[in-house]
C-alpha cells in the first residue's frame, strides 16, 4: 500500500465517502472539500493535523510556495522530491509494508542490516489499535485490541499517532523529543476560525511559514534544508540525531517499528532503543513547534497536569498568562468573525496516563480585538477572569468544604478537616460543583465584554457559582450518613456556616434573599 498513490484514506466530501491517496487529501484539504474523515479517532485528529502540515509546510518552502490549496499533482511530485532530497530514491518510504527490514517504510525507520533486525525486531501489536498510544490507556478511554489486523488505514493512523505524540514508557521505550521530559505530554494548541478540516490545514500551515524564518535564527539550531523525514535514514537504537542537522519541520518518529504482513493481516515488530532518535533533551520540548506552549518560568514545553485542561489553565493560554502562545494559536489580522481554541492532550505520567483531554472554547468576534489587539481592556477583562477563577475556588473551599465537613461532623463547635474518610467524602460530594461551573465560565466572561463596572460583571458569575454550591450542599444534606438525633442539628450547622462564609467573603453581593436557601 503506497500512500503516494494507493486511495487508502476514506475521506467524506458533499458528494459522499470516497478513497484518495495522500496527495488527494491534501488537495481536498487545501480546497476545504473535506467534512470528516471517518477512518480517524478523535484522540489521532490532532496528531494527523501536525504530520500532514508538518509535510505540506516542508515541501512547500522547498518549492517557495506557501500557499496550500495545490493539486495533489503537485503534492506527489513534492513529496517525492523531498523524499529524494533525504536519501530514498523510491516510493518506500511512504510503502505502509516494504518486505526489504533495510529499506524505510512508511513511519518506519529501516534497519542497518538483516541481522540486526532478526535479532533485534520481536512482536509488538496484532491490531493497530494496540500499537496506538491509547493502548497504555488501559481501556479507560477506548477499549484496546479491537480493531481488523487488515485495516490499512487503521494502522496508517496508529503509526501516527504512536510516531507523533508517544512519550517514554519503560527502559528501551523512548518518546518524542516535543515533550518536556519522557513523562511530559504533547498538548496541541491551536486557532481555528472555522470548524471544518480546511480551515485548520490552511492556518496552520500559515502559522509554520511565518513562523519559519525565526526557526532558522538562534537559538535554535535547524538548516533550511535539513532531515525532515526522520524514518528514511537507518536506526540501530544506539544513535541519535542532533538538531543542527534537522529541517524546523522535521517530522519525528520516537520509536523503532516494522509492520510485516501475516496471514490474519498486518502485525507489528517493535525494537528497544537505548537512546531517543533526537538528542534534544536540554531543550526540554523547546523546540519551535507551532501547537506546543512554552513555559515562561521553565522555558520548557507546557506539561497538562493530571488535573487535566482546567478552566484555569484554558484561561492562562487564551491570555498568556504563564505560557507563550504557540504560532498556531495567533490569529491572522486579515481573518474576521468567531474562532475555537482547541486544545488536546493525552496526559501523562511515569508510566501511567491519566486520559486523552480535549477542549474547545468558542472565542466570539467582539472579543478578538479586546483579547489579540493588547491595551487597557484586554488587561481589564485578564483581571476580571482572575477574579471570576478566584471566586469559584473561594466559595467551593472557603464555604462549601467547610459546610460539608461540618454536615458530616455533626455539627460541632469547630470542625476537623484531617479526618481521612470524611475527607474522602466531602471530595466526591464537592467535584460535581466544578464539573457544573467549569462549562459556564467562558460564557460568563465573553458576557462581561460591554460592562464597565467591575462589580457588576462579577455579581452574576457569583451568583451562578452561589446557586450551584448550594444546590451541592443540598444533595449532600438529603444523602448524608447522619446520626438520626444529630440530622437538624448537622444540616443547621452547615447551612449556617456556608451563608456566613459567603457574607465573609463576598459581603457586597449577597442580599437579604440569601439567608436561606
């Protein structure tokens, strides 16, 4: 199967689901034909957006273009030559099978020699679902090892996503280099003015070539006709490319895999590798990638906690807070309307994962000038959503947690909060309060846009937050394991500490109608 010219990928148009090779993907992309394409997983989008821009943007700046609706004619013919240029005179490289271990094969590197990978080459994946990186999931997101060991298109997706976004996993298991640190993550961050494919292959590609000229300038280190293609050249495991001889849009590959053919379908080998393909470890994921933020205070590449995309961590990428935007999320001055944020992450940890993480938060046009045009207004509205986040975790810990550890208590004179199990409880009973305010936020902010007054832009996000909390702390009153002789008394209390909590902290919005609930 030759992506160049074998219609492997299902692509759905206005006119129906049809098959194209690579090159007609991306000519469909660049003309904005293409509603969905049906054979990808949400969790391997964003993945394929970063490979096929990382490839358009690569041949087009070798042909001193920029624009990215091109026939796919002209996508083959470029992707050839760039092949070429690395050292494959041959389509194998984008072969998703090649029989000869010693010649690339698509996302593939080859090996040095036919003993090397007899001995080296052992059974890693019969399903391209259990080669993908949300196998290390463990089912919670996508149940593995069940997809057709046949799929083509399958395992073209799984390579990517694996090749893309995989991190260190154990002795021998390396990760990509755009990641601070083996147990970092790879979040993609990025603006999209539409919701179609097109939309976003066409900004980001325009995001990579403005970008471009600063990647080829200290301090970094690329050549403006470095490696790109990092799966043609021969690994052994045991060697590792530097940066100064790679292209800024080089794409990467962290692992060594050869799919054969059986007789129930495709399998694939994997081999250990003792060093990572790319020696950039000091530069701890800072390497000029357009969908990747970097943290100011560590100049490494955003890490998403285990907490996951939070509305404060959304918050500090929409303004800056904290993070660098990445090129990607810059809005072209010529663009008008509406826009996304859109933001993925599978997160991480040593070993572990904690989940692929998405979000996309609808940024309306009359915010585009106030949010991207800088001044007093923009810095107005960062203070407000400071003060919109710092009201949310005022209430669920100064007021909510402390009426719930009481209701439990009984309602003693002085509550205890290092109680283990009723610590545990009072966790789960206060977490839906923040699943019901996290999706409310931005809708409140970008409601605030036309108000002046401080006061009265915050009056109705605390009263939203206010209504949620107590609506929190009455669910847990009606469930409550309570003593039956202790019931008023522990509710009483609770109640009571909640109000006076908020007239403590938010005394000049809480009116007479608030006493009770």
């Amino acid at each position: 199967m030759n992506l160049l010219v074998d219609p492997v990928f299902r692509v759905r148009t206005s006119e129906g689901i049809g098959r194209h090779d690579l090159p007609h993907l991306m000519a469909l992309l660049g003309e904005d034909k293409v509603e969905c394409l049906p054979g990808l997983q949400r969790h391997q989008e964003d993945a394929f957006n970063v490979f096929i821009c990382y490839l358009a943007g690569a041949v087009l700046v070798r042909a001193g273009a920029t624009e990215p609706r091109q026939t796919a004619d002209y996508w083959r013919e470029g992707i050839r030559v760039l092949t070429r240029e690395e050292g494959c005179d041959d389509d194998s490289a984008w072969t998703l099978v090649v029989e000869d271990p010693t010649r690339p094969a698509f996302m593939q590197p080859p090996a040095p020699d036919l003993a090397t990978f007899r001995r080296d080459y052992k059974p890693k994946a019969s399903t391209p679902d259990a080669l993908d990186v949300m196998q290390t999931a463990k089912n919670h997101d996508v149940k593995s090892a069940r997809a057709d060991p046949g799929d083509l298109e399958a395992w073209i997706y799984a390579l990517v996503s694996l090749q893309t976004t995989i991190g260190f996993l154990g002795a021998g298991n390396q990760g990509i280099s755009r990641m601070n640190g083996g147990f970092g993550s790879r979040p993609i961050v990025g603006w999209q003015d539409g919701r179609r494919s097109g939309h976003r292959f066409k900004h980001s590609i325009e995001a990579l070539t403005a970008q471009r000229s600063t990647l080829l300038e200290p301090p970094h280190y690329y050549l403006p006709h470095g490696k790109a293609l990092l799966w043609v050249d021969p690994w052994d495991g045991t060697t590792s490319l530097s940066l100064d001889s790679l292209d800024p849009f080089y794409i990467e590959i962290a692992r060594r895999i050869r799919l054969i053919c059986q007789h129930t379908g495709l399998i694939a080998l994997g081999a250990s590798c003792a060093k990572t393909r790319i020696a950039a470890k000091e530069q701890s994921g800072n390497l000029g990638d357009p969908w990747i933020p970097i943290n100011i205070k560590t100049n490494g590449a955003l890490t998403v906690p285990e907490s996951g995309l939070t509305p404060s961590m959304l918050r500090d990428l929409i303004f800056g807070d904290g993070n660098l935007k990445p090129a990607a999320m810059q809005i072209p001055s010529s663009t008008t309307g509406s826009g996304w944020l859109n933001v993925s992450v599978l997160v991480r940890g040593q070993g572990t994962t904690d989940g692929f993480r998405e979000a996309s938060i609808r940024i309306p046009e009359r915010a585009r000038p106030i949010l991207f045009g800088g001044g007093q207004r923009r810095d107005q509205l960062a203070k407000l959503s400071k003060q919109g986040l710092d009201a949310a975790a005022t209430i669920q810990f100064k007021a909510l947690r402390p009426a719930l550890f009481s209701l439990m208590e009984g309602g003693p004179e002085s509550i205890v909060l290092d109680k283990t199990e009723i610590a545990k409880w009072v966790d789960n009973v206060v977490h839906p309060f923040g699943l019901n305010w996290n999706p409310l936020y931005f809708d409140w902010l970008w409601s605030t846009l036309s108000e002046t007054d401080e006061d009265a832009a915050l009056r109705p996000w605390f009263e939203q937050l206010r209504e949620l909390a107590q609506d929190t702390l009455n669910r847990a009153m009606a469930r409550a394991p309570l003593h039956g002789g202790r019931s008023y008394r522990a509710k009483t209390k609770a109640q009571g500490m909640f109000i006076g909590s908020l007239y403590k902290h938010f005394s000049k919005y809480m009116e007479v109608n608030h006493d009770h609930p």
